[in-house]
C-alpha cells in the first residue's frame, strides 16, 4: 500500500459482511484508484460471525473503536447495514479520542445509530450517504462517497442541501423512530429532517410517523423532506395512501413544515447528506 494513500477504514457495526462482498470493493478500487492514492482498509473484524451479527458486541465495538481512535486511519466507513449499531453505539462513544473526532465518518440505515449518538456528542463530519458495500453498485454514487471521505466536499450531494443554510440530518425512518427518547437522540432543533425507508408496508410508515412526530423533540425541527420509500411490502386490504400522503398527514397533524423530496434511499442513487451544515 502507498504510505502517502489515504486509508479509509472500514468497519461492520451491524451486521455480517463477507469477504467476496470485500474483495469486490478492493476490485472496484484498484480499477479506479490504481496509484493507490485512496485505499480502503477492512478490518479484520468485519469477517467475524456471530449468529446475526460481524461478530459480537464486543468485538464490533472494538473494531469501530480501534480504526475511529488510529491516526493512520483517515476516515470511517461503514461496510454495511442491517442491524446492531444500536447494540454498541452508547458504550463506544465515550472511548473516542481527539483522533476520532476529527474523522469523516458515512454510512446510512443502520448506521444511523452510531450517527446520531456521535452528532449529539459533537462529532462535526458524519454524513448519511453510500456505504463500502455499495462501491460495487453504482460508480457515481462510489466515487462521490469517496470525494466527501477524503476531502469533505462532494458533487454528489444531496441537491437541496447547496439552497437551504439550514442545519441538515438524514435518518432511516424506522432507525430514528426507535432512537427518539434514548440516550442516542441528538438534538434536532431548527434541522431540515430527511427521511427515507425501504421494505416496510404503508401502514408501518404510518404508524412511525405517527411516532415520530408526536415527539416534542421532533416537533422542533424546521421541517421534514422525504428521500425514497422503496419496496413498500404489500398489505391486505392496501392502506390507500401513498408513502408521501403519509408524511404529509402526519406533518400537518403535528405542525411540522413538509419541505419536499430528498434525493436519499437505500438505493444507488442516495446521496450525501452531511449532518449539520455541512
């Protein structure tokens, strides 16, 4: 490896990640970054198996911990989604030094947990937006990751972010949903909330915003965009609204200004929405 490369690492803070999902990323990168000016670097954690999970808690805490806390380390990637972070995020944030803080740390759906307890802890350079795994999906959406990961800028950002000077977030809905209340939830006051959610029926959306926005907490943000409800599973009898008329409902009800769509998903077109004002 290039000792003047800039190494990102990644880590698993959820679930299990496999070594040909790895090799293909490393493949992607020698095709793109052949000089071996920007590496990625797995952590050996990331392998480990432990019923759901990239090993057990412990384990993926300590990882996150080891590659966050590494001065040869640039910036944090997150290999992957699924679920766990949530299991980790609270213990692991107190054991990040000055090193870590100065990170640039991506990823989304699950990674939103960690996300969100490092952004109430101060952390300033955490954007939801493409994960390692997804280097192999898209090459525009890969490259654009990579652009913010080494340099904090990006032309793959999330449009509405270069017109509003509006704190920003972005969350899976069904990840902040569940963190509102716990130690984990930032303070969101005067936010732009970007939402999106992949593989839950209408009525679940429903009721999660229901949730969400009956929160005080939520209820002080600026307002709510809403990225891309995909694979919207079918239900008996169909709920009649559509995932936006959902939003809308609940953003009335509760007083919340409904800002408009965001261009995030779990898809290959999400992109980059950097925490705060970017």
């Amino acid at each position: 490896m290039n000792s003047n490369s800039f190494k990102i690492g990644v880590v698993c803070a959820s679930s299990r990640f496999s070594k040909e999902r790895a090799d293909a990323v490393e493949a992607w990168m020698a095709q793109h970054h052949p000089d071996r000016d920007v590496a990625v670097v797995f952590h050996p954690a990331c392998f480990l198996k432990h019923g759901h999970f990239a090993g057990d808690d412990r384990a993926r805490a300590d990882a996150f911990v080891e590659f966050a806390n590494d001065p040869r380390i640039d910036a944090i990637w997150f290999a992957r989604g699924g679920y766990g972070s949530c299991r980790i995020a609270e213990p692991v944030i107190p054991r990040l030094n000055a090193v870590a803080r100065k990170k640039r740390y991506m990823g989304y759906s699950d990674a939103g947990s960690l996300l969100a307890g490092m952004y109430k802890a101060g952390f300033e350079h955490l954007a939801h937006g493409p994960m390692a795994s997804d280097a192999v999906r898209r090459d525009e959406a890969a490259r654009g990751a990579l652009a913010w990961l080494t340099t904090g800028r990006t032309d793959w950002i999330e449009p509405s972010l270069a017109i509003d000077p509006r704190p920003a977030v972005a969350f899976n809905l069904t990840i902040l949903d569940q963190l509102v209340g716990t130690a984990l939830e930032p303070d969101l006051s005067g936010h732009v909330l970007m939402l999106e959610e992949v593989s839950e029926a209408a009525y679940r959306i429903d009721r999660m915003m229901f949730h969400l926005t009956g929160q005080e907490s939520i209820r002080r943000v600026a307002g709510i965009r809403l990225g891309r409800v995909s694979d919207v599973t079918p239900n008996d009898p169909d709920f009649g609204q559509t995932p936006e008329e959902i939003v809308r409902y609940w953003c009335l009800r509760s007083g919340i200004e409904f800002l408009g769509p965001a261009d995030i998903g779990h898809d290959d077109a999400n992109k980059v929405a950097p925490f705060g004002r970017g």
